[in-house]
C-alpha cells in the first residue's frame, strides 16, 4: 500500500497578534500545522450539536409551547 502524498503547499500571511498566537497554539500542540489543525476541528465540533443538547432544546420549546 502507498502512502498519500501531502496536498499542495498553502501560504498565508499573520500580523503579529495572529503569529503570537500561533505561536502559543503550536507550542501546545506541537507545531504550526497541528495547532491550526486543532482550531478547525474545534470549529467543525461547535458546529455539531450533542444529543444531550438536542433533547435539551426540544424540551424547551414543547415546554414553551405548552405555556402558550
């Protein structure tokens, strides 16, 4: 089996506050790619909705609609 080659190189441009952060991010995650990796994922996650949350929504609204 073969391994996947890297996509094409991306380049971006930070100010100085966003390069900071970075910079924090990468000494917490281990470099650069992963820190930004980490960031869109917890995107992607605050995105979804748990069912915990789901069932905590739905019972609102009938709660309130039974108030009406």
């Amino acid at each position: 089996m073969t391994a996947k080659r890297p996509g094409p190189a991306k380049s971006f441009r930070f100010t100085p506050d966003e390069l900071t952060l970075l910079d924090e991010m990468a000494e917490k995650h281990g470099s650069q790619k992963a820190a930004i990796i980490a960031g869109l994922n917890a995107l992607r996650s605050a995105r979804e909705i748990s069912d915990a949350q789901l069932a905590r929504l739905v019972t609102e609204r009938l709660t309130a609609r039974k108030g009406r």
